[in-house]
C-alpha cells in the first residue's frame, strides 16, 4: 500500500491528537462530566465569526459566504454559532443498544449553514462550501412526566464534515471529515481524517452526496427518491457497522484479536510467512488469476500490476456464492513494480476461524518488500486490522477480488 498508506499514516500520525481525544471517551466510557455545556450555549451563538469569502471561483452567488476557517495548518477551526444555523435532525445511537459506548454517542443533533441549506432547497444539492456540523448528546434520562423514553442529557462532543474543491481536492467529493473530540474542553482545530476512516463509510451508505439525508427529514423533504431506511447497506450486520466506526474511532493500523493459528497452509506467523511467501509456495493454488491486472485496490498502489491466488476451499466458496468462507480460507496476492516483472510484496489474508466476527476471523498482512517482512504496508500482521476490515467489510465475507477470476 505503498502512496496510498504511506499519506495515510502520515495523516494518522498528524492525527494522533484528534485521534486519542476519541479514544479516551471510549476506552474511558462515562469519564468526566462534560463542562461549561450551558456557558457554551451563549458563546456559540455567536455566528457572525468564521465568515471568509469563498474564493471566486467556488462561490456563485455573491450573498453566499463560508461557515468555516481553515488555518494556515490546513486545520478546520472549530466551528461556532452552529446552533442558529439549519436544524435537519437527531439520529439517536444510545450506548445501551452499542455496549459498551456508540462509536459516535448517543444524540446527534445536525445542522447545516443556512446559505447551504438554501441552495439544497433550490437545487437538492450540496453547494460547494458547505459545512454540516454533528453535535453530540448524551441521553440524560429515560423516563419523563411524558413517558419512558429518550432524553437529551448533556453535550458530547462535536464533528463537521465540509465540501471544498479549494481545500479537498483530492478527498471524493470533495468532502474531510473531522471530530473536535467528546471530551471538554474540545480541541479549537481539528485535522482532516484519512479518506478511509470517514468517508469510505459516507461514499458506500449515504442518500445524497456523501450525507445521510435519508435520516434528515428536513433533508429527506426535498427528494421523494430519498427513503428513511439505508440505501445501500454495504455493512451485513451491526457488528460490521459498529466495527467500521471503530475503524474511524481508534487505531486503524492494529490488530483488535489475537493472531490465530493458522488452520491452513499459509503461515500466521510472520518468520514462516515470510519465507512461505518468498518461497511462493501459493502457486500450489490452482485458483489463480490467470495474468496480472491493475490493481482496483491500493495494492500497492491503484493501478500498479497485481495477481490473486487463492485456496481451493475460498474458491469453491465464492463459487457457490456463500456468505461466509471456511476456515482456512486463503489468498495471497502478489504486487508489482510498474514494469510488470519485479515482484514488489503480498498482501494476504487467511481465515482463522469459522466466525468472521467483523472482520477478527481473519489474518491481514501486507508487506511491500521481498527482503524484509517488517516493511508493513499499512497495518500491523495480525487479526482484524481495522484499516484492512474498514474496505473489505463490503465483499464477499470481506474477500473483494472479482470472481470468477479473470
Ligand atoms: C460505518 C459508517 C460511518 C463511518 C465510518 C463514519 N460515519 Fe459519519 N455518519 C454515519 C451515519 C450512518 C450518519 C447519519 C446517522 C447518524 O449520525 O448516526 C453519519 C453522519 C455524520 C455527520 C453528519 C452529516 C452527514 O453526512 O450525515 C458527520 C458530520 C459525520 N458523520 C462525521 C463523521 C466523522 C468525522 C467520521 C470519522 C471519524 C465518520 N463520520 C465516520 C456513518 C459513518
Ligand atoms: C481502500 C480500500 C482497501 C484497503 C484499506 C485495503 N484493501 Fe485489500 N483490497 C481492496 C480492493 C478493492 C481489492 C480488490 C482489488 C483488485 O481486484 O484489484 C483488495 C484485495 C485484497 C486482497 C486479495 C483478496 C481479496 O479480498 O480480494 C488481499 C489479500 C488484500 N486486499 C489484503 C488487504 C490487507 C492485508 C489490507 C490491510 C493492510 C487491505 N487489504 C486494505 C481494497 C482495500
């Protein structure tokens, strides 16, 4: 994963602080109480703050203006006077139905700039400029005068997504994704998350543009083609979706179970692994494909030579188009230099047990070296890599090479 991951990590360590402030509440689960939840009501309505100028060439209309300040870091500045602009709705993840704590705990209140939401009743899209705020709440009670339910406790923390071809060229969309923390005092600027993390989730499972605007009926409003159920559910089951989210939420490079043996012939281990590999004893496999193809993934890198091996009980699997592989399951796929002949690693995955339990099941391992098996790809070696789980939780029991194979 070589361009690819080599920016992701550099993301992930730029990161690190926004990461742990997310961290921190979930291993911490309850920690502190929030504070100043109800002095911050009237700082942040504040809205005459962060009102740049888009640059010509994205703004259309000249009364439209930016909600939100990028520093000279390249870093969002936490948004303020949120709550005055355009309330769109409170999805509501309690952490008792997400033991021990809901990715993203528990109220989400959503707001949109009011000069965006403008356009989207004009147009039914998103103007480039657009700033969608998430702000957190917990449930304070669940039982009122009016009834067992729901209720808003305290404020939890704060998360912005922002469209911008000036600033996010490169992210699809042109959508970053950020998180002040949920924990107070939240951060005053927040980095731009890695493309994986946020919104590879966003781009599989939103209604419109990357927003979830089939749980927003005041979004939801403007389409009839928009229905409040998911509308491309990549994610088989809970405890994929919980898994992706804490692919967003915690370190994405380590693995979340234990290495398993390994019940086939590819090596767990990674001396074993190694040599297995340099051996290339997988071309025992008689499911293979037959010449290299580009790479659909980021192996190594998008586009570059790659070519898929596989054991015949994965084969036959696939074949019979079932939900889940057996132990054992193994594949190996080779990566090459540009050129087309100079072997540049593997990337590999073996299933260790019968249960994929969101992506643990599996092995992962990526190296980007033929000499030296440390030279990791991006994750770690090991079961359930969020950053490897992240993307193929949408295959075929989390295997996505096209089959038949080519
Ligand atoms: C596994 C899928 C998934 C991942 C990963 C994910 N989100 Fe979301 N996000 C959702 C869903 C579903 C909603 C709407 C419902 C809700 O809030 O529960 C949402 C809503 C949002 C919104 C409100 C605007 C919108 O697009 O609907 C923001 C802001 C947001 N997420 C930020 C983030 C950030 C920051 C990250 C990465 C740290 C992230 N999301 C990762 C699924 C995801
Ligand atoms: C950004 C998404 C993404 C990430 C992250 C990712 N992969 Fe993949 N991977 C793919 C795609 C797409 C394919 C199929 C590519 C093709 O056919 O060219 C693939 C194919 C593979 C294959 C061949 C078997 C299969 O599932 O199709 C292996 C093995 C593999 N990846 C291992 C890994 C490992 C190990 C990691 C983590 C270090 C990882 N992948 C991370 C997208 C991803």
């Amino acid at each position: 994963m070589n361009i690819f991951c080599k920016q992701r990590s550099k993301q992930i360590l730029q990161s690190k602080a926004g990461l742990l402030a997310l961290i921190i509440p979930l291993a911490g689960c309850g920690g502190s109480p929030p504070q100043e939840t109800t002095g911050r009501a009237a700082t942040e309505n504040d809205s005459s703050r962060a009102t740049q100028p888009l640059s010509s060439q994205t703004s259309q209309r000249s009364e439209q203006k930016s909600y939100f300040t990028i520093n000279s870091d390249g870093n969002l500045v936490r948004p303020t006077g949120f709550r005055e602009w355009v309330y769109v709705g409170t999805p509501l993840t309690p952490n008792e139905l997400n033991p021990p704590e809901a990715p993203f705990p528990e109220f989400h209140n959503v707001y949109v700039d009011p000069d965006s939401w403008s356009h989207f009743k004009a147009t039914g899209e998103f103007r480039d400029g657009t700033i969608i705020v998430k702000e957190l709440a917990t449930v304070g009670a669940n039982a009122a005068v009016s009834g067992n339910g729901f209720f808003m406790g305290d404020f939890r923390g704060l998360e912005a997504t922002i469209k911008s071809a000036q600033y996010f060229p490169d992210e699809p969309g042109n959508w970053a994704y950020f998180s002040f923390g949920h924990d107070y005092p939240l951060a005053e600027t927040a980095e731009a998350f890695p493309t994986a993390a946020c919104n590879a989730c966003h781009a599989a499972s939103a209604a419109t543009d990357f927003v979830f605007t089939q749980y927003y009926p005041v979004l939801r409003a403007r389409s009839a083609s928009v229905v409040p159920g998911p509308v491309v559910m990549d994610f088989n089951s809970r405890a994929e979706l919980q898994n992706a989210m804490l692919a967003a939420t915690s370190a994405i490079g380590e693995p979340r179970a234990e290495t398993g043996t390994s019940p086939g012939e590819v090596p767990t281990e990674l001396d074993a692994l190694f040599e297995y590999l340099n051996d290339k004893e997988y071309e025992n496999f008689a499911a293979r494909e037959s010449a290299l193809h580009p790479s659909r993934g980021p192996h190594a890198n998008f586009g570059s030579p790659v070519r898929v091996f596989m054991s015949d009980n994965v084969a036959a699997s696939l074949e019979a188009g079932n939900d889940f592989h057996p132990v054992g399951s193994s594949i190996v796929k080779e990566m090459y230099e540009d050129d087309g002949e100079t072997l540049q690693g593997w990337a590999v995955m073996v299933k260790t047990q019968s249960d994929s339990d969101g992506g643990n099941g599996w092995f992962w391992y990526e190296v980007t070296s033929t000499t030296d098996p440390t030279a990791l790809g991006g994750g770690e070696a090991g079961n359930g890599i969020p950053l490897c789980t992240s993307c193929h939780g949408s295959g075929s029991d989390y295997v996505l090479t096209k089959f038949p194979l080519e």
